[in-house]
C-alpha cells in the first residue's frame, strides 16, 4: 500500500567556491602558479598587476540596472568597481619587499629526454617509415629510459594511431638501433636487458664478459644474491665473482637519470614555505608567492558595467550574464587565492610551533610524534584541509629543502613510557643496518632485538614495516661478498 510522508533531512553541500579552495590548498607553488595563469587565459575580466584606483561618485548608491521585464541577475555594481579603500584582495601575500633578491626561481636550461634521444637519430639511415617508427618508440620510452610496452602492442598502436603498418620484427629491429644510442642502456625493455646494454658499451675485459654471462645465464641468482649456486653453475671462484659483481653494480639501473648529467632539463623544487630563523631564536614562516602576480578585475569590464548603468535600455541579456558570469569568477578566484595564503600559513605557522626544537636545531632526533589532527586540532580547521596543505608541498629550511609531510608521523612509547616518534626510530634502525656485517645481515627479528636494546621495543613486523618504508631489502638481498 502507497504510503505518503514528509521528512526533514539537513545536508551540507560544498558550494562550487569552496570546491575551488579546496583545489587550490592542494596544489604546490608551480601548480598553483600555473593555474593562476590559466585563470587569468579563460577569464578576460582578471587581470594581472597593479590597479590605479578612481573614485566615481555616481557609483556610490548603485540601483538596479535592469528592469522588471528583463529578468535578469541583481548585480551589484559596487562589488566589482574600484573605492578609495584598497581593498584586502589586490594586497600582495608574500612578506617580501620589492627589493628582494631572486624574483624568479633559475631552471637549467637545454633540451628535453625526448628531444635528446630524436636528436641523435640522424647518424642512422632510416627511410620515412622507420624514421616515425623511431621517433614513435622513443616517445614510449619513460623518464627512466625504459620502454614498457610490448612490442605487439606497439605495433597495434601505429597502426592505430600513426596509420603506420608494420608488424613486430621490423619494430624490434629499430629498437636495436634505439639502444645504440646515448645514454648506454636507453630503450631496454626490463632491468636485465639494460644492464647488458651498458656492459656490451665498455671495453672488453674478464670481469666484464664474466658479467655479461651472470646477467644471461644466471640473472634470477645474481638478483636473489645466491651466490654460492652462481658460482657453482658457471665454475667461478668467490674472487671472480666478487670482480664481475663490481662491473655490474657500477651500472645505473635507470639511465634515464643519466640525461640530467649531461645538461638535459631540470625542474628544481620550490619550496612553498621559507622558514628563516632569527637573531633572537624565533621561528620565522614566509609563504613562497614570489612569482605569483598580483590580480584585479578587470578595469574594461567595470566601465561596461558603468555603461549598462548609465543606459538601461537596448542591453543585450545574454552579453549582461556573461559579464556577470565572469565578474563572479573572477572576483570567487581572488577571494579563494587570499583565503589559500591565509591557510597555508596559518597551518605552517601551526607546525613550526609545534616542531620548534627541531627548526631551531635541525636535529631530527627533536622531531616529536605529530599527526594532522593535532595540526587541525590547533587551528580549528578540518584534518582535510591540513591533510591538503601538507600534500606535496615543500619548506626551504636552514637545514635544506624539505618534504613537509615528512614531519608527520605516529609515536611509539619506549621502556620509560615517552611518546617516541617513528621518524627516530628509522633512523635508527637505518644507522643499524648501514653498520651491519654485509656479509652476514640481519634478519629482521635480529633488528627488533637490537632496537630493543636500544630503547625502542617494537616488533619484528614493525621492523620489517619501517624497513621496507626506507626502501631496504630483506637481509637476503643486502648480503655482499
């Protein structure tokens, strides 16, 4: 039976304002700067730099513009003029003066990965075809000089998207050519490939031939660190071994990375936060917005506001929404600009105060147990907007550039009850394991026992948790010869 009721329900919406500051808090200063450029592209009613201000005094009591039959939008006109007052919005928030040094942040110069490897191209004799093929596989090789992708699907992806027919023996052939070039072990297809790459490119000696047939005939050995089968297999002594082993640890597991020795390109990290200390001991947090330009509403557009005011009739509805359309984002976009610089300091201030032992030492020893809700906690704001803010974000400190987020972490109690943070005890446990016998390492319940004995007792899944967030392999894979 249909039954009909009434219920009351209350919801909260984020309004699209607060979906743009939130978007904003989250991104890191060459984000945000680049997305203040693109605002500035879309809405021609922003603009960038230093407004003069006027007065105009027949815009003091501003009435409507439009009459009843045009059913348009109230506009306040006086929202988007200029008044004798400058207001807080067009007041630049980057605590600098004007003669600070270094207003923009230095890039290296030259060319792309891409470009590099396209570049050397021309020492091969490819005929049209294989010259797009060429350049389509090196467009499919990564940062780190690897290329993925199978050669099927490589030969489908031409086909499909570059009208080039092919089939995968004459795509494997120029990919042989592709490795020829520089970086040596550019263009392999997995680790092993390119390790053999880079050793065919040195000079011939025993160690490196011995190294070559470890990597062909024993690869899964050598990466478990079976040495003693390794030896056994190919009839080596320990002493061989130990000399074919250095040829290959030699080697750069992502020679991608190479380029940027050779003067390829180089996006630097900027930092978002400057933290500086003073002559008298104090913490000081400046927000990094020296290359964001200040912005305005755009003077054109309030004229024609002014216009529609001063002649009510013959306006053009369509052409009033869109000015007011773009008046509203523009003015949104300002306000949501203001509003990220205020939260941004307002939770580094928050964690400079917090963690002030280690800012005025730079020891990470005096870093103490913090997590984002102590953060929020503190400044009464959301754990997502703190979460927000600490997320890819920098801080330039006496000490170096440093991930903000490595300052949050989770406390362990030691064995006289105080709150430890884990940011210790991993350097700890780093310390312990960078002195260990590399012959004979230690397992991870031999790592739990000696933590404990310095103070930190934690568990052997614990150990093997913080261990694999430092990036350090099971004791198997650390043992040398």
């Amino acid at each position: 039976m249909l039954k009909q009721s009434l219920q009351q329900k209350l919801q909260q919406k984020l309004t699209p304002q607060q979906i743009q500051l939130m978007k904003l808090i989250q991104l890191p200063t060459m984000a945000f700067e680049q997305k203040v450029k693109q605002e500035l592209e879309e809405n021609p009613a922003l603009e960038e730099g230093k407004e003069e201000l006027t007065k105009d005094d027949d815009l003091d009591n501003t009435d409507d513009i439009y009459d009843e039959q045009t059913e348009l939008p109230e506009i306040n006109i006086d929202e988007y003029l200029p008044q004798d007052d400058v207001p807080e919005w067009k007041l630049k928030q980057n605590n600098y003066s004007s003669d600070d040094e270094e207003k923009k942040v230095p890039y290296a110069q030259g060319e792309s990965f891409t470009e590099y490897l396209k570049s050397q191209l021309a020492s091969f004799n490819f005929n049209e075809k294989q010259r797009k093929i060429a350049e389509f596989l090196i467009g499919s090789i990564n940062d780190n000089g690897y290329l993925r992708s199978d050669l099927s699907e490589l030969v489908d992806d031409l086909a499909f998207g570059q009208n080039i027919f092919t089939d995968e023996k004459e795509v494997e052939e120029i990919l042989h050519k592709i490795q020829e070039l520089d970086p040596p072990g550019v263009g392999a297809r997995n680790l092993k490939e390119s390790l053999i790459l880079q050793l065919k490119r040195k000079n011939e000696t025993p160690a490196r031939e011995l190294a070559i047939e470890i990597l062909e005939k024993a690869y899964d050995y050598f990466i478990n660190k079976k040495y003693q089968r390794l030896q056994s297999k190919l009839g080596i002594t320990e002493e061989q071994l130990k000399e074919a082993i250095d040829e290959i640890v030699k080697l750069n597991p992502k020679p991608g990375n190479a380029f940027s020795s050779k003067g390829g390109y180089v996006e630097h990290v900027i930092p978002d936060f400057i933290i500086n200390i003073t002559d008298d001991e104090e913490v000081e947090v400046n927000l990094n917005t020296k290359n964001a330009p200040e912005l305005h509403i755009s003077p054109a557009y309030s004229e024609m506001l002014k216009a529609y005011k001063a002649n009510k009739k013959g306006v053009q509805k369509d052409a009033v929404i869109f000015i007011k359309q773009k008046l509203d984002s523009a003015k949104w976009f300002i306000d949501a600009v203001k509003q990220r610089h205020e939260t941004l300091l307002r939770t580094m201030k928050a964690i400079v105060d917090f963690q002030k032992d280690y800012f005025l030492t730079g020891d990470e020893r005096k870093i103490k147990p913090m997590i984002l809700k102590n953060i929020a906690d503190k400044i009464g704001m959301d754990i997502s907007t703190v979460s927000r803010v600490a997320s890819s974000k920098y801080m330039q400190t006496p000490y170096g550039v440093k991930l903000l987020k490595e300052l949050f972490s989770e406390s362990v109690k030691n064995e006289q009850g105080e709150d430890i943070s884990t940011i210790k005890i991993k350097n700890v446990l780093q310390q312990v394991i960078d002195e260990e016998n590399k012959r004979k390492p230690l397992t991870d319940e031999q790592l739990a026992k000696l933590l404990k004995e310095k103070g930190f007792p934690i568990a052997r899944r614990t150990v093997a948790k913080y261990r694999e967030q430092l990036g350090i392999p099971v004791a198997r894979l650390r043992k040398e010869i």
